[in-house]
C-alpha cells in the first residue's frame, strides 16, 4: 500500500469509556432507544448503529473525556423522544448545522446530535 493509497477499512468501531457499566447502559439504551446488540465480554456493551458499532468500554482512566456525534433527520423530535425517555436536551440553531442539541452521559462524555 503506497502512502496515498486509502487505508481499507471494513468497519467502524467507536468507544465511549465509562466508569459505571450498570449506568451506562441505561443510559444509552435510553439515548438510542433500544437494548444493546450485544455485550461480547464483561465491560464491554454495544450497539450496531447506521452500518457502524458503538462500544460502551468500562474504562476509568478514560472516562468522561469521550466525543460522539449522531447526524439524525430531525434534531427537534430527537429532542423531543430524549425528553420523553427521561434525558435532558437543549435544541440550538445555526448556520453551519440546522440544529443541534448535546447531553452528557453520567460520566460526562459529550453527545452530541446534529442535524445537517
């Protein structure tokens, strides 16, 4: 593979440290709306989601300094499903993005969703 040849990735994977793994599930299993897809080894819980792999790993060291971005159509009935399952959001608008509202995990990894 030359240096300009593009790195022939398969699949994507992203993990989320967390401190609490009992926490953390319910968390994003209110966030995305459904039970894990499956916890292959303890500490590890993930979701299949838009063709890649979300990995909730118990991670102490590393927890709350996580990033993740969800592109959904529609930010405001995001929002809205959020609040209904218990999750407090805020909508805001822009420019470069339509809209988009954050939420913390309880470890403080940042959420984001963003609709473009």
């Amino acid at each position: 593979m030359s240096d300009d040849t593009p790195l022939p990735v398969s699949a994507l994977l992203a993990a989320v440290p967390v401190r609490d793994a009992d926490a953390a599930r319910e968390f994003y299993e209110r966030l995305l709306g459904t039970p894990p897809s499956e916890a292959p080894m303890p500490g590890l819980t993930q979701w299949d989601v838009a063709g890649g792999v979300l990995q909730v790993v118990v991670d102490a060291d590393r927890a709350g300094g996580g990033l993740l971005t969800l592109v959904v159509e529609d930010v405001g009935s995001a929002a809205a499903a959020l609040r209904a399952r218990g999750l407090e959001v805020d909508v805001a608008t822009g420019e470069v993005v339509t809209a988009l509202t954050q939420l913390l995990d309880p470890d403080g990894n940042a959420i984001t969703l963003v609709q473009a």
